[in-house]
C-alpha cells in the first residue's frame, strides 16, 4: 500500500524545511503528531529510520518509517 500526501506552501524552501525536518518544529504544526523521532544519527540521507505515533479516532498509529528519498530543502519521502 501506498499512501501520499502533499500540499503547496507559497514561502522560500528554506523557511519551511525546518518545519519538515527537525521534530520539535514538525510537532509544532502537526497537532495529531504525539511523537516524533529519529532513531538513530543518520538524518539527512537516504535510509534514515524514523520512528512516530499519530492521533487518529480509532486510536494511535505507531509507524517505523525510513526515508526513501532524500532531497535537502525539497521533499521528504517516506516508506
């Protein structure tokens, strides 16, 4: 399965990328976000593992992800 989401944000690459990168700030905007973590040094490449747990209705979502895709200032890619 395959679940993407995206939106466009009128602002310079370099204001916003912290809000996508770093957990503090993506906890900031990301309400139904409970945690959010890098679990282990690697961040800024290709298979870096993340780990997080999100809010839903239904319960929390628990999702160990690693990045698949790894542009800096541009996108994010999870797997």
């Amino acid at each position: 399965m395959e679940v993407t989401k995206s939106i466009d944000i009128t602002a310079q690459p370099e204001n916003i990328w912290p809000f996508m990168y770093e957990p503090m700030k993506i906890l900031e905007w990301y309400i139904p976000l409970q945690k959010f973590k890098y679990t282990s040094n690697q961040r800024n490449k290709v298979g870096a593992p993340i780990y997080f747990e999100e809010k839903t209705t239904g319960g929390t979502i628990k999702l160990n992800c690693v990045v698949t895709e790894y542009k800096e200032q541009n996108s994010l890619p999870l797997k």
